[in-house]
C-alpha cells in the first residue's frame, strides 16, 4: 500500500460496506487509514477480523457488499472462511469476497477463487486502485491483480488434475510463502518485512522446509523451488 492519497472512486453518494480479514493488525490499521475514509473513498470498515473463527462471525454480522480477505489466516485460511460464508455468497445481493494476499502463488490464487472469492490483488496494490477494485467487485465484476488472472484461466481451461507434490504438501502456507521468497533471493529481513514477522519466526520456518525437505542450505532450496517453478 502507498502512502499517497486515495481520491474518490465512488460515485457521488454511493458507499461500499467493507471486512478486513487479515491476521496482522498492523496491515489491517493500515488499510482502514488508507481506504476508510468514508467521506473521501466511499468505503466504509464495517468490521476486522484476524483468524478464521472471527471472520465467520464478523461477516454474518455485518453482511459486507465486500470481504477483503487475506489467503492465510490462523484457522484454515481464507478458503475455509470462503466455505463457512458461501450461504452469505449465495443469496441475492451477497457477500462478496476479494482476496488480499502478500502471495502470489498460484496455488494461492486458484484456490480461493474455487472456493468462491471475486478477485485477487495481492499487498502491493495502490489505495486508489483498493478502492476501485472494491466497488468493481460490488457491482459483480472480476478483479485480479497483473498476471495472476492468467493462473485462473489457465487452471479453469486445463481439462487434467495436476499431479499431487508429496514434498510440498509436507509445508504448511506459511513455510511455502517463505520458500518462495527465499528461492526468489530475499534476505531474511526483507521476508520478516514483507510477511509482517520477525527475523527468527522466518529463520524457525526456513529451518523446518529444509528438514522437511531433507536440504542442507538456502542454495539447494532455490534449486528445488526452481526445478518445481515455484520461484
């Protein structure tokens, strides 16, 4: 998110009820700072949530025009809290759901628009462009993020299940996200950084997908990630 000012995307007079869902309630401070100003955006934070139990609660509640829900939550993730809502989703004008996600796995990304989720953009998107997004998925239309609607078109057109990985099955969300930087030449720091934890909760999760790999290093975990085109 920058820190640029957000200009209106709304028409005038119209507003969009909103859920945060993420497990970082400095993300989520953040964005309600950013797009929450009603008078300004158009967008009005109805409710935060940071795992999935909380989720399914605030959202029944409040029934939202727009979930903003983060991939990996304390819970099940966001798909589980997609399964619980998905009576919310069906009823005319429901509960639409856009996945905010530091991620941009495929996995990730096909995963929760399976379980019913609108769109995904992932944490480095603009205020302006959040809040587009948001009113683009109230009114019923897709949103996703540069190239990532590429992996949906892919996965909805591919007429084969792809072949289940043993090996990164092992790994919880957490672990793949950190894999992933790490074979994309992140220093521990700047994962800590991007995934909002500390340096030695990113070392304790680099220790365990090299055990759970069987790898020595850092090196032959980039190599492994490569060779699965998971960098």
């Amino acid at each position: 998110m920058t820190e640029s000012g957000v200009e209106t995307a709304a028409e005038p007079g119209r507003t969009a009820r909103v859920v945060l869902v993420d497990d970082h309630r400095m993300f989520r401070t953040g964005v309600r700072a950013e797009i929450g100003r009603t008078e300004t955006t158009g967008i009005d934070v109805v409710g935060e949530a940071d795992d999935v139990e909380s989720a399914v609660q605030v959202v029944a509640e409040t029934r939202p025009d727009v979930v903003l829900l983060d991939v990996h939550l304390p819970g099940g993730g966001g798909v589980e809290v997609l399964r619980r809502s998905a009576p919310l989703m069906g009823e005319s004008g429901g509960v639409r759901f856009l996945a905010l996600s530091v991620s941009d796995a495929a996995e990730d990304v096909i995963g929760v628009i399976r379980g019913g989720a609108r769109g995904y953009v992932t944490k480095t998107i603009t205020g302006t462009d959040l809040v587009n997004a948001i009113f683009r998925i109230a009114d019923g239309d897709a949103v996703f993020s540069p190239r990532l609607a590429g992996f949906v078109l892919d996965a909805f057109a591919a007429t084969d299940t792809p072949p289940v990985d043993e090996d990164l099955d092992r790994l919880t969300q957490r672990e793949r996200e950190v894999l992933r930087l790490i074979a994309r030449g992140y220093a521990y720091k700047e994962i800590a950084k991007q995934l909002f934890i500390s340096v030695k909760t990113v070392e304790s999760h680099v220790s365990a997908v090299l055990r759970k790999l069987q790898l020595s290093n850092r090196h032959e975990l980039t190599r492994w990630a490569a060779a699965r085109r998971l960098v």
